[in-house]
C-alpha cells in the first residue's frame, strides 16, 4: 500500500508523528511519504516539533507559506495535485481541519485517490469558523473517517454518512501526548521562566473571532490583566496575535522578561516545553481545539475563551468550561477554578495511546 501523509499547520504535526510511527511497523505492507504543504513554516511554529516528536523530515514541502484563505488553499491543490500524479498513492491521510487538511482532500478525491481523514466529525455549528468549513468539507468526501469519540461518530451518522465509513478508534493527539508526557515534566521550563508549578495560568489565543476584531481584544485583555494581578499568566503568543495587538496598540497589555505578576508574552514554544508549561500550570486559558483535549488527559481546568467547542465531550467528561469571550463571563470562570469548582476530569474512552494502531489496522484490513 502506497500512501501520502499530509501535514501543513502545527497541530497537524502531533496528530500524524503516531500514525507515522504505527506505520513503520509494517515496512513490507506499507511505504509512505510525508508531505508538509508549508502552510506553517517558521522554526518554531514547524520545525521544532519535528526534533521534539522524533518525526522523520517531510519526503516534499510544497512551501505555500501565507496567504488568504482562497489562495492559501489553492496554492496547496495546485501543488498537492503534482504530487499525487507524481506518486500515484492509493491513499491519503489527512489530519484536523486546518485550509491543508480541506484542500489535499479535495485534490485526492478528485484524482480518484482513496481519503482518510484522521479527526473527523468534530463540530462546532458555528459557521463563522473557517476551520467548521474545512471540517464539513473534508468529511463529506473522504472514503475513511476515523473520530475520537461517540459524539463526532454521530454527528456523521446524522450528516448521511454511511456508517461502514465511520471507524471510533481514539484521539491520536493524545497517544502522542502519552508518549511525551515523562519527558516534558523533567523539562527546566517553568524554572527557566522563573514560575512556580501550581502558581500561574497558560494561556493561548489566535482565532479569529478573539483577535481580530480591537474591541474584543480589548475586553478579554483587560480581563486577563485583573486575573493576572493575583495569579500570573505566560502566554506564548501566535504570530497572528502579535501582529494584531502591535497594530492595534496594544503592547502595553504585556510584560516580556522576568515579573511576578501580569501577562508575560513568550515566543511559541515546542512541544515538549509547551506540554511542560500546561501540566504545571493552575490553569489554562485558551481558543485552541488540541489543549482543551490535553487538559482533560492531563487534569488541569481549561477554560475555553470560546462560545462552542467542537470537542464537547472534553466539557461534558473533562475539565473543561466554555466562557466566551466577554469580560465578566471570562473572570467568573477563574474564579470559579480557584474556588475549586473544577469538572470531573474523566478521560473519554479509548483516549488511552492506542489510537494510530487501531487506525493503521482498520486501513490493512481494508486496503490489503
Ligand atoms: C491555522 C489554522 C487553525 C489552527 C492554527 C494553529 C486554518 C484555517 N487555521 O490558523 O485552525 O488552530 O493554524 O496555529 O487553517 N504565520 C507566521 N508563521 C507561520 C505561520 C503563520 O508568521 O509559520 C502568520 C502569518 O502572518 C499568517 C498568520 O500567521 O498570515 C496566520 O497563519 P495561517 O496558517 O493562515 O492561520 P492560523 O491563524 O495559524
């Protein structure tokens, strides 16, 4: 069996390194090439979670780089579609939801290539994301749809999805966060950072929906600085964030270098040193998909600076909360956490590190 892998943003790189590493299992049955499409590029948004999670370089890096979203995801398909007559795969594997995820879908698909996306049926309702699109698109055409639990199997059943396509077998994010967790904890970083493990709060914001818009940043920046007043928070900051709080005029929210107390901006971190910073933390604060997964696993209160989430089993059986965007919603959820008000905790079913196996065996049994 030939099969290209596709990678293109940072949290595609965590969900394939197992399924990678499941796959050098079987040297005779299955030879695959790893494509990054270069959607993400710089060092530490790409590269470092390569060394981190031991993953082989990318076979071909199409090297989109930035763009619109039109352009970002045609660049991809125009690339992506040379590849794929070049190699000629019987399958590929897409991961997440990111624009590289939609477009090498749709690419295969057209070129009569088998699809397997790895996350599927995750839904958020909520139109506005580009990331919904992306998912709602992907999902429609693949030929293998691998979901992470119940809830996503079903919100494909209900989509018109034939269910001989739908395969539960885990969240593959986490069997990599299994494998690193031992390494991450003996890292120096919070006494790098000069933290205390227990005393801070982690947080990280890009989507759209909190940037974007000044008087939204606004209101949740003045919220974290009367939390970080008694309890500091790290926030290493995405690219597109820092460039809006520069073009906003918003730096003064922050403090670089060694304080106490406030909103300390760090570059992105890697994996490893990024896993280290959440387990150790009193809480987390974010917009990310992956980290509300990660808390749960780790048992550490998540609050979500969102209004949905398209990971509701991670509020429904773990510790996380959704508090929108606003001011005071953000503030009661903090002070709940610190209250002791923190969620169950449960681990979803087959979280458990064993996810990229079961996918590797369904595709052998099938494809074979
Ligand atoms: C993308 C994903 C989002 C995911 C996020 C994780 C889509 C639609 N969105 O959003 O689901 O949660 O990645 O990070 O695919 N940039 C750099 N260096 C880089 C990459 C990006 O400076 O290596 C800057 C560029 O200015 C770029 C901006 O970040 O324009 C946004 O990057 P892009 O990949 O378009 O979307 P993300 O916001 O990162």
């Amino acid at each position: 069996m030939k099969v290209i892998n596709v990678v293109g943003a940072r949290p595609n790189f965590m969900k394939m390194a197992p399924i990678i590493e499941a796959m050098n299992r079987y040297p005779d049955q299955i030879r695959h090439l790893l494509v990054h499409t270069g959607q993400h590029y710089d060092e530490n948004m790409s590269k470092v979670f390569f060394s981190d999670l031991g993953m082989p370089r990318p076979d071909i890096d199409l090297e989109v780089g930035s763009g619109s979203h039109a352009e970002q995801t045609a660049k991809v398909m125009m690339a992506f579609e040379k590849v794929c007559e070049k190699h000629t795969p019987d399958l590929v594997i897409v991961v997440g939801d990111v624009n590289s995820t939609m477009a090498c879908a749709i690419t295969a698909k057209k070129l009569g290539i088998k699809v397997a996306h790895v996350e599927a049926g995750l839904r958020s309702r909520d139109m506005s994301m580009p990331e919904e699109i992306n998912r709602l698109c992907t999902d429609v055409l693949c030929d293998f749809l691998f979901t992470t639990d119940s809830m996503a199997t079903e919100n494909l059943l209900q989509e018109g999805i034939a269910r001989e396509k739908i395969h539960f077998v885990g969240n593959v994010m986490i069997d990599t966060l299994l494998r690193h967790r031992t390494l991450a904890s003996a890292l120096p970083v919070t006494e790098r950072l000069g933290l205390e493990p227990g005393s801070y709060a982690c947080l990280t914001m890009h989507r759209p929906s909190n940037v974007d818009d000044r008087d939204t940043l606004v209101g949740i920046l003045e919220a974290l600085v009367e939390i970080a007043r008694d309890l500091p928070i790290v926030f290493p900051i995405h690219p597109r964030t820092l460039d809006k709080v520069q073009r906003f005029g918003l730096e003064h929210y922050f403090c670089r270098g060694e304080h106490v107390r406030g909103i300390w901006i760090t570059d992105p971190l890697g994996y490893l040193e990024f896993i280290h910073l959440t387990m150790y933390a009193r809480m987390v604060l974010t917009d990310s998909g992956g980290l509300q997964e990660e808390t749960t696993v780790l048992g550490i209160p998540c609050i979500t600076l969102r209004h949905n989430t398209e990971r509701p089993i991670t509020c429904l059986q773990g510790t996380n909360r959704l508090a929108g965007n606003k001011r005071e919603a953000i503030l009661d959820a903090v002070h709940a956490v610190l209250n002791g008000e923190t969620p169950s905790g449960l681990v979803p079913e087959l979280w458990d590190g064993e996810a990229a196996i079961r996918i590797v065996d369904v595709l052998l049994a099938e494809l074979d």
